[in-house]
C-alpha cells in the first residue's frame, strides 16, 4: 500500500482485511515524492505529523496481533531527502 495523506488511517484495517483472507505478505510505504511532480514538496511535512506517527505506532501493534500477516514497510523518507537534494 502506498501510504498518503488519503488513505493512512487504513492502514489497520488492511492489515484486519488481510489477515480475514489468510495474506500472507503486506507492504507499507510512502509516495516517492522524489517521482511524482505534481505534489508540492510541502507534503512530506504530513510524514512528520502526529497523525501519521499515532497510524504507524498502531500498526507497529497491529504486527504483534496479526502474526499471520508479514508486514513490512519503508517509512525511512529516503524519497523526501532525495527530492530536497535534486533541487
């Protein structure tokens, strides 16, 4: 799942869906802002908020719940430093 400003606050119920159909493998991570041209480079500041920092911490504890699912994610911001840097 790519991970926006739209979407984040279900990133729980995906990980509830998922385990419901026995998914064995799910995948978190942000817009490459590095990639998309049309987002104001303001947007990563929404990767910093409280809001998405609670979303993560409860998937953190969604991965201790749903043992069946293998969650991963990539919220490193590697895409928001590269952006800042080809300007």
């Amino acid at each position: 799942m790519v991970v926006t400003k739209d979407n984040y606050f279900q990133m729980l119920e995906l990980v509830k869906y998922a385990d419901s159909l026995e998914t064995k493998y799910l995948n978190f991570t942000t817009v490459n802002l590095a990639s998309a041209t049309n987002i104001e480079d303001s947007y990563s500041d929404f990767y910093k908020s409280i809001e998405f920092r609670n979303a993560v911490t409860n998937l953190e504890l969604a991965e201790e719940k749903y043992k069946n699912v293998n969650i991963t994610k990539d919220f490193s911001f590697k895409n928001v430093i590269l952006l800042m840097y080809n300007y």
